[in-house]
C-alpha cells in the first residue's frame, strides 16, 4: 500500500522531471549537473556579469516561496454555502498564496481564466506581508498584524509589494490551462513594475496587450496628471495554443441596435407618407388622400442612409467599429466600404493587378497602387455577391462592401470605457465597499476569453465581483461557467456602518453579495428562461493547517506523535473534513459528489460516483475490505492504522486487487 503524500504539489521536483526529459544526460542521482546543462545549452548561455535583469531586495527568497509546500487544507463550511451538493463554484477564505499551493493538484492546468484586482501600492492599500517561513500557522498568528497600509514613506515601498505580488502570479500560473489567460488591473503606481514582473513569469511572447479602462472620472487628489484611467495588463500560459483555440474578439454590443434603427429606416423605401400636419387633417375631417398628392412625400435610399447617418452620428455608446457601418444599400442591408488595397510595403503578385470594369460606364477602374489584397477568384466571387462598391463613374478605386450582419465581432480595442464602481448596485443590496468593480464591465471582459464550462479563478476577490460577472453571464448565454473566489478576511472598521450592520470581515461582504446577485438574476429573470438549470451557489471553505496530527509540519514531539496513532484526527476536526483534505491531496475537484455510505457498519464516503472510497474508520476486518472491494472503485484510501491487525492489512491488498482495484492509499 501506498502512504498518500500530506504535502502539496512539488514544484522543484516538476521542474527536474521536465529537465530529466529534455536532457536526461544532465542528472546525477537525481540532482542537474549544471556544468553539463550547460554544454547542452550550448551557446544560448548569458555569461556576462553586466546583463538586463529586473531584481530587488527579497526576489530570491519570493521565488523560494512560489516553490514552497504545504500540510496545509481547506474546511468546509457548509453553513455559509449556497446549494452545496450541487454547485461547481467555490469560495474560499484565507490568504491567497497559501490557498494557491493548496489548490496545485486538484486544479492545476483547469482554469481558463484568472481575473484579478490587487493591490495598487497606493499608500493607503491594504498589503499582504509574507513571512518566508510562511504556512498556515504563521497565517493564522499574523493575521491581526499584517492589515496595515504600505505608506510611501516605507523604505520599502516598492519592495513589499513586489515580495508580495510575484510568488502569487509563480503559483497562480500553474492553475492556468495551456490556453488559458491572465488579467490584472493596475494603476499608475506599479503598471511598470507589474509589466516587467509578468514579462518575466509568463514571457513577454505571451503577452496579449494591455486595455486601458477609462473610467471618465479624473482622480481629484492628484498632484501632477489627474489619472482618470487604469490598465489591464493581459497575458496568455501559451500564446500559441491560445491563438489556436480562440479568436480575442468580442460581441459589436450595439450591433442589433444598429440593425433593428436601418431596419425601421429602410420599411419606408419607396413608401407614400405624409406630414404629420396634413395627416390630422384628413383624419379629423375624413378628407380623401387622394386630394393631397401635391403634399406626398416619397423616401429615396439616399435619404434614408442621410437619416442613417445621422442617427449613427448621434449614439455615443458605439465603438469605433460599429460607428463606421453608416450605409444602408438597395437590399436594406448595413455596410460599410472597406479598402482592398494590397496591405503590404511590397507589390502584389502580377495578377493582383486586373482592374474591375464599372457596371455602368464599362470602363476599366483605377487599381491600387500595390494591387488588389485578393486574388482574382476572391474577387469574382466578391462581384457575384454584390460586395464591391463602385462609385458614380471609373474613375473611382472600388472598395469591398462590409455588411455588418456577417461581421457581427470585432477586435478587442486597447481602450474601453465604462463607469468607476457599481455603487448605487450595493446600495440596493444595503451594503458598502469601497470602489466595487461594475460587475457588467467584468462581464463583458470574461466573455472575450472563458466558454461554457470553464473556471474564473480571482484570487483577489473582494467584494465577490467577479463571481457575480460569471453568473451574469451564464444567465445570457445559459452556460456553465464556475468561479473560484479566494479572499483574506479582512476585518472591516469597527466605526463603520457595514460593520454595525453585522459584517465583520470582507469575506462576509463577498459571500453576501453572491447570494444577493442570485437572488436579483431569479427575480429579473424567472419569467424568462429556466432558472433551475443555472448554477446561483457556492461551496464555502476555510484555509486552516491539516486535519491530522501525522501531517502536521509543527508536530515535533515524538512521544505524542506515537500517540497520534491512536487518534489521528485533530480535536474538533471531522471525518468529513479529512475526506476533502484527501480530495486536495490526491488531486480531485472540491465539487466533486460525495456519499456517506455504511458498509458492514462502517461509513465509507463514496466521492465521485463510487470513483473512489475513503474509509477513516478502525478495527477494519477482511470482511469490511471484501465489502468494499465489491463496490469496485478505482481508488481506496484507508487510515495507516485503521486495520484490525497486521494480517488484515497484508490480505486487504490482494483481496482489493482481486477486484481490480489497483490503487489502494494509506493515511
């Protein structure tokens, strides 16, 4: 039997795994000969003492950190959840990095998409100080202490945020898909440092741009420039593998409006109408229309697409690519003309030459000056479908007809604008905090890159935001999305009204607000779709040390640790808290089903459908085990000491594998 490792994923020991495969040649008793790493290098090896290097007070103790392990776990706390047995989302209370480690094997490699909101280092921000002997108990001890601000008059001003922001984006990377994406707003006071630091973890080739998120509201405290913007610095795990899986484009949001005004427009073509003087007069004294054919009023194409123009003219909310679809043609469809110029400095191929003659002059038209951007069958099947736009005579270059029904996307554009916080939102739900995100420009965000099904990690969760986005959106699109919320428990001012109104933490605002979010989507959307089918809930958790004393990291007593044998599990510590500290270490989902079973009268959780059992009972017998092993899991796991006698311990395998169960665990 195999003893289930206590500690959590192990980064180094992955880094040499990755090394040994790539250049076996280089380990010696599992440990990297780096005088041989380098001759397999060869010459892509930085030798000089002078290079560029971003570094600071502490960067190597932080990146020891991102590598550190943990006997850490996560208890459930059922009483602050929201449909617990059926939820995907969770929400998780406790310091970010630790939780991050703690997270490694169940979620490494599943998140689509981490969203985050830290710190700005502004002076008056709450910053996390991380002990480099940092674990749970630290945590714990601390916690009172570490809420202070960073004020800028600390010699350390820009140290302590970097110490505290790198080994949490190290560790976060490891949770993100091979095509997944981070985002991570900043303001002016540390988008540089956070730009070199990402360029470094996630590589600057995987970067996918920056936003620059204009709120329309100058900050009125400033000194110098009044910044009335921040920027969202985007990156992907892999570049490549996104590019293959995605397009970054996002919905024309005004699209259908767009339609629906050239729609009305064009149901007048060619239409008789009357002023609407004259219509009240025949209606009052029922006159005879046909009396009034001088005042008739005929609408021509070209008067419509003035009235088009102008009405587009007119909208403010429309980005730059829906403003340019000002056109409605003979079809009643909205276009806009678009050059076919051949895009490059060099010349096109010679046949990327052959001029288009004018349907009604027959003349052959002007052709750029670096030829056509498509070949000549592109361009005959642009003829065909009426997509090329000629003008009154030749002598006019033809431009390709856009219609915007077929382009119903477009490019994510570097700068959006949208309102500060969503203020008056909580003030509906009679809470307060401080510059909440609008949680529907977060929508619009997570909807350029997370799909059905995925997870929105935001490991800086605050006011829960982002689990309120995620829900929003599924309600659109009747999707599936999960979200994972990670928050240190803030305590709130004691003087405030949020505190008086009975929050003692942010963690109660965060967990409140989801519920309040679910509550309003019901309301407003009850009559709409089938509610039933969305997932509105959340599994709560708390970070705390390990629920056995075997595996506690602070455990160095031996005589009580022999004594541990008798009762493995810590005071006030459940059998169920110790099946989904299992579930983290073994690398299995928290939202994973699990039954409470009795076999032969001993409770036995079934995780996963029958997957695996997990039996945490004592004085086990061969007949327990045979009962059990009829069950058929894949995997089992039972206490080291659980067994009845040694001889039951020895038969217990070879009766499991009798029954094909090939992994069987002890704790």
């Amino acid at each position: 039997m195999q003893k289930l490792e206590g500690k959590t994923f192990n980064v180094i020991q992955d880094n040499i795994d990755k090394i040994k495969e790539l250049f076996p040649e280089v380990l010696t008793e599992n440990k990297i000969d780096i005088d041989k790493l380098r001759i397999a290098l060869g010459e892509h090896v930085e030798k000089e003492k002078e290079r560029y290097e971003f570094t600071w007070n502490g960067k190597t103790e932080a990146i020891q950190l991102a590598q550190k392990q943990t006997t850490g776990t996560l208890l459930p706390c059922k009483e602050d959840s929201v449909n617990w047995d059926n939820t995907q989302n969770l929400y998780i209370e406790g310091d970010n990095l630790e939780v991050l480690r703690i997270l490694q094997n169940s979620y490494r490699n599943k998140v689509k998409m981490i969203y985050i909101d830290p710190p700005y280092n502004t002076g008056k921000d709450f910053v996390y100080k991380d002990d480099f002997h940092n674990n749970v108990k630290s945590y714990k001890e601390k916690m009172d202490e570490n809420y202070k601000s960073n004020a800028e008059t600390n010699g350390r001003y820009h140290t302590d945020w970097l110490n505290m922001i790198f080994p949490r984006l190290k560790v976060a990377k490891n949770l993100l898909k091979e095509d997944g994406v981070i985002l991570i707003h900043i303001d002016e006071h540390e988008v540089n440092n956070l730009s070199t630091i990402c360029n470094e973890i996630f590589g600057e080739h995987n970067s996918l741009g920056s936003i620059i998120w204009d709120k329309r509201n100058p900050k009125g405290d400033a000194t110098g420039v009044s910044y009335q913007h921040e920027t969202i610095l985007i990156y992907a795990k892999n570049k490549i593998a996104f590019n293959e899986n995605q397009d970054l484009k996002r919905p024309k949001s005004n699209a259908e409006k767009i339609l629906k005004k050239a729609s009305e427009l064009n149901s007048k073509l060619g239409k008789i109408d009357f002023p609407d003087d004259i219509k009240e007069i025949i209606t009052k004294y029922k006159l005879n229309k046909d009396d009034f054919n001088n005042m008739k009023i005929k609408y021509s194409l070209e008067e419509i697409n003035v009235e088009f123009r102008q009405w587009i003219q007119a909208q403010d909310d429309l980005s730059g690519g829906e403003a340019a679809y000002q056109f409605i043609d003979e079809k009643g469809e909205v276009f806009r003309p678009v050059s076919m110029a051949w895009p490059n400095k060099k010349k096109a191929p010679e046949d990327y030459f052959i001029p288009l003659i004018h349907p009604i002059t027959k003349k052959p038209c002007p052709v750029p000056n670096r030829g056509w951007r498509n070949p000549p069958n592109t361009m005959s099947k642009l003829l065909n479908e009426d997509k090329i736009i000629f003008g009154e005579d030749e002598t006019t270059i033809p431009n390709r007809k856009y219609l915007l029904k077929e382009h119903m996307f477009e490019n994510v554009p570097s700068i959006i604008r949208y309102g500060a916080s969503d203020d008056a939102l909580f003030n509906t739900f009679n809470l307060t905090f401080d510059n909440p995100k609008p949680y529907k420009f977060v929508t619009s965000l997570i909807s350029y890159f997370v799909q059905s099904g995925e997870y929105v990690l935001d490991f800086f969760s605050g006011s829960a935001t982002t689990a309120h986005a995620v829900m929003e959106l599924n309600v659109r699109d009747q999707g599936d999305r999960r979200f994972i919320m990670v928050q240190l428990p803030e305590p709130i001012d004691e003087k405030s009204d949020t505190y008086k109104a009975g929050y003692k933490n942010i963690c109660e605002i965060g967990k409140e607000r989801i519920r309040l979010s679910a509550s309003k989507i019901i309301d407003e959307n009850k009559n709409r779709i089938d509610i039933g089918k969305l997932d509105l809930g959340f599994k709560a958790f708390k970070l705390d040390d390990t629920n056995l004393k075997i595996w506690d990291e602070e455990s160095l007593n031996i005589e009580k640790s022999l004594l541990d044998f008798v009762e493995p599990i810590k005071e006030g510590r459940t059998q169920e808290d110790v099946v989904y500290e299992i579930l983290l270490k073994y690398g299995i989902d928290l939202t994973v089903p699990i039954e409470e079973l009795s076999i032969s009268g001993k409770t036995v959780y079934s995780v996963g459908m029958g997957y695996l059992l997990i039996c945490l009972e004592s004085d086990l017998t061969l007949n327990h085990i045979e009962e059990m092993a009829k069950q058929q899991p894949a995997r089992i796991v039972f206490y080291d000491e659980g067994f009845k006698d040694d001889t039951v311990r020895t038969n217990a395998q070879q009766i499991l594998k009798r029954y094909g169960v090939e992994d069987i665990r002890v704790i």
